[in-house]
C-alpha cells in the first residue's frame, strides 16, 4: 500500500516535466554520462566540424586545378615517365591527355584560380583554404570513402565524427550530436561512413532522412498522450537498466540512450525542420525550397543543427564519378551544391559561428589528366579514378584563408610539393579540434587504435 500516491505522482511529473526522466537518470547512472561535454588536449580552434563530402570524386581539373599544359597536350598520350607502373580499371596508361572542359579566372585578394563551374565559390575564395596535394593509398570508391572517413579502407573503425563526438561530447540533449544527410544517388562506402566501429554505440552517426520526416516513426500512436508515453518509457528504461547494470552490455546501455533521444525528438525535430523561420533573404541565399529536398536544404539544416549544439554534421553528396561526360557531370553537380557551399560559409560567419566550426569540401580521391573514352560501355570524354593527386578546400574554425597549399605537376599527375595525405588530413582536423590524434585513442582488441592508425601528422601550412 502506498501512503503518499500524490506525492510519488507529483516527484514523477516533476521529473519528466524537467526533460529528465526516470531512463535518464538510469543512463546516467550506468554510463556515468559519456556524452557529457569534455577537455580536448589542448585549446581547440574549433568546437564543430561540418564536412561536405562529394562522394564519386569531383574532377580536380573542372574546378581547381588549373592546368594550361592539358589544354595543350590534348589528344597527346601522356609520356610514359609520368605514368611509371600506374595501372587504371578503365583506361590504359597511354591514353590521350583531356584538357579542362571549363575556363579559369583568378579571385578576390588572392587571386586564387577557380572555374567558371563555381561562381558562388569564386566570391567566398578569400575566405576558403584550397589543398592541392592531397593523396590516397585506395584506388576504388568504397575503399577509399571509408579510408578517408575512419583512417582504414576496411569498415569496422570509428567515422572522424565519432571520434569528435568520444573526445568532446555534446552539447545538445535534444538532437543526435553526430548527425548525417544524404543528397546524392547513394553511397559507396555504405553505412560504415558514420558508424561507431568499437566505440561504444552512442557515438555513432545518427542519419537523418532527406524528405518527409526526419525520422520514420516519431508521432506518438493515436490515443498516446505525452505522460502515457513517458511513464511506458520509464518502465521500460527501468527493467533494461536492471539488465544492463547486471551484464554491463554497452548495446544495451545504448538502447537505453536511444529511448531518451527519441523521445526528446519527437519535439526537437519538427522545430529543427521548421524552414519558415528563416527569412526570404536566407532561403535565397541558399538557394532552398523549404519543402524540396535537395543539398542546398540540408545545408541549411546543417546550419540550424549547428546552432542548437549539434557536434558534427556529414552531408555525403554522392554523384560526382565521372567516367564518361565530364563537363556535363561537373556542371550538373556544381549547379546542385556550388550555391548551398558558399551560402553555408557565408551564414556561419554572419552568425558568428565560423571562427569556432571547421568546414570541409572534397571527395575520396581525383580524376585522371587522361581521358576515358570506351565505346563498349558507352563512355566519351571522362576521366578515371586518380588516387595521386587532389583537391580539397576547407573553412573556418583554425584554418589559414585565402590560401592555396601544396602543387602538382604541370599535368596534375603527381604531387610536387607540400603532400599531404589523407591521414595528414585527418590529424589536422583533429588539431583544430583541439586533439594530438596520437592521444585520442580507444584500446580495442589488445592495443590501442586511433582515426589516423600508425600514421599522420599536422599540416601546420594549413593552419591560421
């Protein structure tokens, strides 16, 4: 018999009315708060990071990479000396060098070279740091897309968002902290892009659905009302944490974490998605149709995500693998994400928020200086994978701006100076977010393991 019904009513009113909840409390118990916001190693230069990811490789030589000597070599086999052992899937070494299908100009102060298939880019290069030395050890998309995503061609290793999200925590409780979209005609590399790997579940990538709701299934069933909802919650909460406490099965402990966050949704997400609170003058910056799903919407979302505490945002932008028709490839894919690009940088600095987010542009690897052309699969005037050489730029919190590092050759072929890899790439990125990245481990299977593997090392040339 209970003495005090009222009261015990009142103390659980009390506890869901505050957001809290009697499975929050049991989380918090069991996990001792792992999401809680934590020290980097040292002072970050960014607190979040957005990565703008153009999944299928986007030609270097239609948008940053200019290249007089292709022009003037086209239809010219490349000398074999360039070549050396290189083997291709789909064209032979001796193929006909293809000149840019676009025209180049120089912009702002530093007069940094950008074509003509980026027009809103070309006005924001000042602020942008442009990477032309990149390489990679992966020479097809899946590999390469989960490589440049965990520090390891082979899936089952942590995505750089949850590393940034172990290493940091969060600062939303009320939307996923490592959230990703998707706009393109999917992904290669498949869910193993945001996947926690053998961290502990909370920290994976939440993927968020591109039309319609956010999330499927976040309407309370017709007759539920909020308290019902929530007492039916705790119960199960309650029994799980008696299993959980029991076992200590981090799944388990995760799905307990999964309850709270949905149920948080259920108010969070329909106000995230809310486009008619931004002004006409955002939405044309933007390039957005509130209700049209497209990339220039998700990175207006990325920005409200932003906002409300959300750690790192991955937009994968897959449609760029442009083995036949290159010129047609760019121009059709740089009009869908030229705009929504610069409008992002752009409304992070008017806000304040790009000192503190770190942005990042680029796909898995580069195009070949030589054309593909075969008649067999119906293919003219593209170009093939390239792992030797590309580009990237990046924006934001601790970056050098206005700043072009390292070079290729004159054809675009190999780097010349300054290289930097891809576990040089992510090194840095964890720099500006405050991490040595040979620090920032989690001992798994007898030793301990990092984004960047055995390798890497900070580009300080990129950094302001």
């Amino acid at each position: 018999m209970d003495p005090m019904p009222s009261t015990r009513l009142a103390r659980r009113q009390f506890l869901s009315g505050c957001g809290l909840g009697l499975g929050n409390l049991a989380l918090h118990r069991l996990l001792g708060d792992p999401l809680a916001p934590k020290a980097p190693h040292f002072r970050p230069r960014a607190r979040r990071i957005v990565q703008l990811f153009m999944g299928g490789a986007p030609s270097q030589f239609e948008l940053f990479a200019d290249k007089p000597a292709l022009t003037r070599l086209e239809g010219k086999p490349i000398p074999p000396s360039v070549i050396g052992g290189q083997r291709y899937a789909f064209i032979r070494p001796d193929a006909a060098v293809l000149g840019p299908r676009f025209a180049f100009a120089r912009h702002g102060r530093s007069g940094i070279a950008v074509s003509e298939a980026l027009p809103h880019l070309a006005k924001i290069v000042d602020r942008l740091c442009f990477v032309h030395s990149l390489h990679t050890d992966q020479f097809n998309h899946g590999p390469a897309q989960v490589l440049l995503q965990t520090g390891s061609p082979q899936p089952g290793r942590p995505a750089l968002g949850s590393w940034a999200l172990y290493g940091l925590g969060t600062e939303t409780r009320d939307l996923p902290a490592f959230v990703v979209m998707s706009t393109g005609s999917g992904l290669s590399g498949g869910s193993a892009l945001w996947s926690n790997g053998f961290l502990p579940a909370q920290f994976a990538g939440v993927r968020l659905r591109d039309q319609g709701p956010l999330i499927l299934d976040l309407e309370r069933p017709r007759g539920i009302d909020e308290r019902l909802q929530r007492d039916s919650l705790d119960t199960i909460v309650a029994l799980d944490a008696l299993r959980a406490g029991r076992d200590h099965d981090p799944e388990l402990q995760a799905r307990i974490a999964a309850y709270e966050m949905a149920f948080r949704l259920q108010v969070s997400a329909p106000e995230l998605t809310d486009l008619s609170q931004e002004s006409p003058a955002t939405l044309q910056l933007y390039g957005c149709e509130p209700q049209q799903p497209s990339f220039a919407r998700a990175c207006l979302l990325t920005r409200r995500l932003l906002e409300r505490g959300v750690r790192c945002v991955t937009i994968f932008h897959e449609g760029w693998d442009a083995h036949s028709d290159v010129a047609g490839n760019v121009r059709t894919q740089a009009a869908m994400t030229d705009q929504a690009s610069a409008a992002l940088v752009l409304d992070l600095e008017r806000r304040g928020l790009l000192d503190d987010t770190l942005v990042v542009w680029g796909g898995e690897f580069g195009r070949t200086p030589m054309v593909e052309t075969n008649p067999a699969l119906g293919r003219s005037l593209g170009r093939d994978h390239h792992p030797q050489a590309f580009s990237m730029w990046l924006a934001g919190g601790g970056i050098r701006a206005g700043h072009q590092h390292g070079a290729t050759d004159d054809l675009g072929f190999h780097v010349v100076q300054d290289p930097v890899h891809v576990h040089d790439l992510q090194a840095t990125i964890l720099h500006c977010l405050g991490f040595d990245h040979e620090r920032l481990t989690w001992r798994h299977a007898g030793r301990d393991y990092r984004l960047t593997d055995v390798h890497g090392k900070v580009v300080h040339g990129l950094l302001a």
